[in-house]
C-alpha cells in the first residue's frame, strides 16, 4: 500500500536534500521547474491522451473536483470578505490557497504511479487554467485596479494641494504622483520632470494612463492565458487527435514518450527543491489564516470531494479514491505567481504551499491507505 508513495517522497526528499547541502543551486531549480512545466509535461499529457477515446474521460469524477473547489474555495472567499481586512485580493489568494489543485507538480506524479491513469488529472487542469483561472485573475486584477484608483486619487488631491499653493509646489505634486503610481506595472514610461511645468495635475493623469495601459496590458494576458499554458497546449492537441481518430506514427510518438517520461521524476525534484528555505528566519510556525486555508485544502477538500462523489454522483472503487486523492493534493504554486503578479498577499500564498506540501505527505498516504485496494 504504502510503495505507492515511496517513490514519490523519495525523489521529493532528494530534491530538498540537494538543496540543504549546496549540491544545487536556485537556479537549477527554476531551470528543472521550467523544462518540467514547458516541456515534459505537456508531453506526457498528449502522449496519453491520443490513446483515450473522448467517450472515456472521467467527467462524473472531474465533477466532484470542481463542486469540491468551488465549495471550498467560494466559502473561504465569501467568510473571508466579512473577517479579512485589507484588498480584495488578499480573499482571493486565501481561497485559491484552500481550493487550487497542485494538478502539476505532484498531481500528475501521483496519477502515474499511484493512479495509473492521467486522464481525471488532465480534466483537473483544464478545469483549472481554463475556468477557474479567469475568474481568480479577473478578481485579482479588479483588486489590483482599485488600488490603483487610490493611488490616482491620491495624486491628483496632491496635484490639486500643490496647484493651490503655488507653481513651486508642483515639482513635489509630481513627485508624489509619481510615488503613488510607483507599483503599477505599465509600459515603462516615466511621468517625470517633463511635467514639472504643466503642475501635478498633468502626472496625475499620466499616471492614470499608465493605469489603464496596465490594465488592458492584464486582460490582454488573461485573454492569451490558454494559449501560452504549454499543459492546455499539450492537452488540447491530445485531445483534437483523438477526436479526429489520429495516432501519430512511431517516429513522432516515441520521442514524446520518451521526453513525457522525465515529467514525473523531474516534477518531483523541482517540487522537493522548492520546499527547501535559503533563509533560516523565514521557517516560522503557520499563523491561524495559514493553518486554515492548509486544513481546508488537504482535510476539508479531499472530504468534500469524497462525499459529493459518494452520495450525490455515486462513485466507488478505484473512481472515488482517484476523487479523493486528487482534491487532497496541496496548493498550487501558482497561488504564489498570482500574488505576486496582483500585489496580493505573497506571504500568506507561500506559507499555504509550503506546508499544505508537506503535511500532504501524510494525508494522502492516509487516503490511499483508507480507499485504496487491500
């Protein structure tokens, strides 16, 4: 029962140990983390999808997934907006962090060693980056622009001080617009002293460009998102081949196989590379936001799934423990991208991936184990 992850937490261990000891650096880690995610990944997904007939993939399993996600993930957001101050943003990275799937990194390890079928886990990550992304940035990004808002207001009552106190002022109402707008990514321009003889209210609205510039920059971004996912590239073309009853030939298919096989091993060494923290002070013991959104994500989750599978979509057997397992997957480091991206809640974002990974450990050990074949 218990081989079936040893592989798993084996390699993951040696990831975390070849970065504990200085034997490889950060930088391998991005590298390995993005041939994995550009390269090997999308490789095995097509690999195994031209073989699957469209009348096979797993949409009743796929939809205990998502009704679990979306429980868990719309409750915390919606308990969050009455009792989490601060931006929108911060709810939502809360929300994605107790109900967004790691479905690559350690998603697609465990539906190929202990699943033996990537078929539910390539569902989840369509699901993932093609319906639930949208709308997770779509948030973020209003959050983000009303934080901008602020800061243009901000601006312009600076301009409009300075424009009562004199011409002398505006060179520091400038200088304040240009501060308020400081972390608003643009095209790059500077709303500098080449206004200083317009006054403040000229760099206000500069800044205000700037705004909109970044956010039809954003939604330009959201829009192409499918398109540059090199997974739903994979998984698209997988399954437009079998769709169309295509099977490349021996000479195309191989190489792909043989380039899909390094995903998993691969996958699993950046993930246990990641896990390890350079800085000592940042090992601290998880806040009460932290230790919820972990617990939603590895107990709540897999338990929800569990259930709608059950008793509202009648599973059972080797489908219910695929449900299971793969809701009981920790956050994804996405999570972390997204915060970042929006000036959301970075902290709260990578503390939920660090030991949702690592108390995922056990619990999906105690799935297998609860659920799985005797």
């Amino acid at each position: 029962m218990f081989a079936a992850f040893a592989p798993i937490w084996m390699i993951t261990a040696l990831g975390w140990g070849t970065m504990r000891f200085g034997v490889l650096t950060r930088a391998t880690q991005q590298a390995l983390a993005n041939f994995t995610f550009v390269i090997a990944i999308p490789c095995v997904l097509f690999t195994s999808l031209v073989k699957v007939p469209l009348g096979d993939l797993p949409l009743r399993p796929l939809a205990a997934i998502a009704a679990s996600t979306l429980l868990i993930g719309l409750s915390v957001y919606f308990v969050a907006r009455r009792l989490m101050p601060g931006p929108d943003g911060d709810r939502v990275i809360a929300a994605m962090a107790s109900a967004y799937l790691n479905a690559g990194n350690l998603g697609v390890p465990v539906a190929v060693y202990v699943l033996d079928d990537v078929s539910l886990i390539m569902a989840v990550l369509v699901f993932q980056t093609m319906l639930l992304t949208p709308l997770i940035v779509g948030r973020l990004d209003a959050s983000a622009h009303r934080v901008d808002l602020a800061r243009i207001a901000a601006a312009h009552a600076a301009a409009a001080s300075a424009a009562a106190h004199g011409v002398g002022e505006t060179d520091r109402a400038a200088d304040m617009a240009q501060v308020a707008f400081a972390g608003t990514p643009g095209d790059g321009t500077s709303a500098g002293g080449d206004h200083a003889a317009g006054g403040g209210v000229n760099s206000a609205t500069d800044a205000g460009g700037r705004a909109g510039v970044a956010v039809t920059s954003r939604w330009r971004r959201l829009a192409m998102l499918p398109l540059r996912t090199p997974v739903i590239l994979g998984s698209m073309a997988g399954v437009t081949a079998s769709a169309a009853g295509w099977l490349p030939p021996e000479w195309l298919l191989r190489p792909l196989e043989l380039l899909g096989g390094a995903a998993v091993p691969a996958a699993l060494f950046a993930l246990g590379m990641s896990l390890h923290q350079t800085d000592a002070s940042s090992w601290r013991l998880p806040g009460r936001e932290v230790t919820t959104a972990v617990l939603l994500k590895v107990v709540a989750q897999p338990v929800a799934a569990y259930l709608i599978g059950r008793w509202l979509l009648g599973l059972d057997g080797a489908a219910l423990l695929a449900v299971t397992l793969v809701a009981g997957l920790p956050t994804a480091q996405n999570t972390f991208v997204y915060a970042s991206e929006f000036r959301a809640s970075t902290a709260l974002s990578r503390d939920a991936i660090l030991f949702s990974s690592l108390l995922s450990m056990g619990t999906l050990t105690l799935i297998l184990w609860l659920l799985g074949p005797a």
